[in-house]
C-alpha cells in the first residue's frame, strides 16, 4: 500500500510543479516578453480559427479560407489584424487551413458564445487525454494495476505536450486521442468503428498520414477477416469529402492554396530531422526512415491482434510520424504515448540486450523526465527567489522536447530491429 502511496504522491509532486511553472513562469515570462515588443495576444485559441470559419460558413455561407475571415479570426486570436509593417508582429496569420469536412465537427458549437466553447474545449481536451492512457493500455495489451494508470494518467496530463496543447486548445490532441481509440477499436475487431475514426482524424492530413498507411497494410495481412475496416474508411471519407463539397464547392483547391500559404508565411514546414539537421538531409533521412517503416510493417501484417509486433507497429508508425511530419510543435507528442508505454513494458528486456540499448534506454527516461525535475526545480525557486529572476530560466522544461520524438524513434527501432523476441510480461505494482 505505501508503494501505490509513494507512487501517486511523487506524480502529484510533479504534476504540480509543472503546473505551477506554466501558470506562475512561462505565462508571465511571455506576457512580460509580448508587453516589451509589442506582440499582440487575444484569446490565443487554436480551435478559434476553425470555430470561426465554421461558424461563418454553416450559418452565413461564408468561405472560411476567404481573407476577410481570416482578418477576422486575427482580431480574435491576437487581438487585433496582424499588420505586416510591425516586425514583432507574428508570422503566422491563424488562416483556416484545415479540410472544410473539420466544420462538421464543430457545428454543435457554431450557435454558442466562443467563451463557452473554449472553457468546455480545454475540459474536453482534458478527459479525452486522460482517456487515452486507459486505451493505449488495452490496446498494447499490458496488464497493469488501476495505481500504474493513474500515474500515467497524470504524467500525461501534466506533460509539457499536453499543457501546451490544452492551452491552446490544439485539435492534435482530439486527433491523438480518436487514433487511441481507432486502434484499440481495431484491437478488439470492431472494425467499422475503426475505419471511421480513422477517417474523422484526417481532419489533421499530416498527423493521420501514416497511421492510415499503417492500417492499409495491417488490412492486407489478413485481407478476409479484416477488409471491413477498410471499405468503412473508404466510405467515411467520400461522406466528409462529399459533405464539404455540398457546403463549399471546390475546398479541396482551396485547401490546398491555405496550405501553400501556411509554409510560406511560417517559413515553410520543418519537421524535427530538419531542424536537428539541414532541411536538405532531413528530407533524405525522413524519406529513408518512412520506407524503414513500411518494409519492416509489412513484415508484421499477418500479426494478431495481441502479439507484441502487432503493438509494435503501430507504436512504431506514430512514432515516426512525430520525427517526419513537417512541424516540430510539441503538443503533437501526445502520438509517441503509445511507443512510451511500449519501452516502459519492455524496458527489462531492453536492459538486457547490451551496451547500447542501455544507453538509449537511459537517454530516453532522462530527456522524458526532465521536464518535471526541472520544473519542480524551478517552482522550489520561487519560494527563495523573485519570480523575474526565476522567469529567466522559463524555458528549462522546454529544453529536450525536439530531442524526444528522434530518441523515442531510435528506442522503438531498436527493439524492432532485435524482433521482439521476448514474451509478454505483466507489470503490476
């Protein structure tokens, strides 16, 4: 009993801390940082500029990809319309660049205040993350006691990915948790509710990319009993791609100008190797990575349901998506929990098979859990120090988030690569 004891109380320590140097340190600092270059901020809500498209299409006809919208969405997201002759001015001009079919989800909330659809979102953000620590579990089949999963539970919810997304209110987190549930749906051969997921997590094209190349190639290691998935997949994406042409003809060409015109004013899309690298050998290693990817699935295909390598290809296929998709904002992390889960059941295993994979093991626990140590650190200083001079160091949570998805990445391939050879252990603490 101490044992869970000990184990909640040390999550909770942690979960406040990183709390506390969000509410009390990184939000100051960049209020005190926007005040001193005159950045403007509004309700800084990432559903805002789908919300609004939305709302100005299904109950006015508006185009939401139409510049008026979008100079309307900047004067709820900063405050005011982003002047392009003020160099502190933000690049990113919060367009509506996302697949019209996104509407369709948000059109229950078209008719409220934005106030009540953002308090109710952030809630939301936060159930279905914490849900999704409890599907990721049954869908990789480990048996751990209901003290392991509120650990979990909480680590995640206080994780700088998962702040950061909830404060945003990011629809990468509605995405991470629907893929949570596709693949456990798909575990547990409920195949037509997989397919549709699979297809409403599209409404993020460069998220959901690999996992439905995953699902395409699990269907076809056992094409009789599994095709279902498919067809319903299929068939849910011409009902979004067909209800978004009734409510906007031609979105698809305007989809993709909002695309073009996001990279460019952003500086074009980056993921985590070209950033790490160069954008030229980043490319080259991304496209070795995604064929590294596809050979070594295919050779899982046939793979049940609950066989280690069936859970290792899809922990692995969102990992990589996390080091190749072209950005590198740490919310989308939510997608390596999976994989995390995966290491941390066969970390013993991974201990033993020599030198390196220690190495990558300790690397891994120690770019993961610095974010809390530090934070604890930083949320202690504020009781002997100033909150300005505490403020400096703001950003020490936030240090090792682009190493994450590379190490992660590596960590998984590893244990591909051995074949996962070893046999099913239940941890219960």
């Amino acid at each position: 009993m101490w044992k869970k004891a000990t184990l909640i109380s040390v999550a909770l320590v942690l979960s406040g801390a990183m709390w506390i140097w969000i509410q009390a340190i990184a939000i100051p600092h960049q209020q005190v940082e926007a005040a001193a270059t005159d950045t403007p901020r509004g309700n800084l809500s990432d559903l805002y500029p789908r919300w609004l498209g939305a709302r100005e299409l299904l109950l006015h006809g508006r185009d939401p990809y139409s510049n008026d919208i979008t100079r309307e969405i900047q004067a709820g997201y900063y405050g005011r319309v982003l002047d392009p002759q003020r160099a502190s001015d933000p690049k990113d001009q919060q367009a509506f660049a996302y697949p019209v079919y996104v509407v369709l989800l948000l059109a229950p909330t078209v008719v409220l205040p934005f106030s009540i659809v953002h308090a109710g979102f952030f809630w939301l953000l936060i159930v279905i993350t914490a849900a999704s620590v409890f599907l990721w579990a049954d869908a990789l089949d480990w048996r751990i006691s209901f003290t392991s999963k509120i650990v979990w539970v909480l680590l995640t919810l206080s994780s700088f990915p998962a702040i950061q997304g909830a404060k945003l209110q990011q629809l990468s987190l509605l995405v991470a948790a629907l893929l949570a549930c596709a693949i456990w749906a798909a575990t547990r051969k409920r195949l037509v509710l997989a397919g549709i997921l699979f297809a409403v997590c599209t409404i993020k094209p460069q998220l959901a990319g690999l996992p439905v190349v995953w699902l395409c190639i699990w269907v076809l290691g056992d094409w009789r009993k599994r095709q279902r998935a498919l067809w319903v997949f299929a068939g849910a994406m011409v009902v979004l791609v067909g209800a978004g042409e009734l409510l906007l003809p031609g979105w698809i060409h305007r989809f993709r100008d909002a695309c073009s015109a996001y990279y460019q004013y952003t500086g074009g899309g980056r993921s985590v190797l070209d950033v790490a690298l160069t954008p030229g050998i980043g490319r080259i290693v991304s496209v070795v990575l995604v064929g590294l990817l596809l050979v070594l699935v295919w050779r899982t295909r046939h793979a049940s349901e609950k066989e280690r390598s069936f859970q290792w290809s899809f922990s692995f296929a969102l990992a990589t998506t996390l080091v190749v998709v072209p950005t590198f904002a740490p919310y989308n992390q939510l997608l390596l929990l999976p994989a995390l889960m995966f290491v941390a059941r066969s970390a013993r295993e991974l201990w033993e098979k020599g030198f390196v994979s220690r190495l990558l093991l300790a690397v891994t626990a120690a770019v993961i859990f610095e974010q809390w140590i530090a934070a604890f650190l930083l949320a202690v200083a504020l009781l002997f120090l100033p909150g300005v001079t505490v403020q400096k160091a703001w950003a020490l949570p936030f240090y090792p988030s682009l190493t994450i998805p590379v190490v992660v990445c590596a960590e998984m391939f590893l244990a591909g690569r051995r074949g996962q050879k070893v046999a099913d252990q239940a941890v219960v603490l």
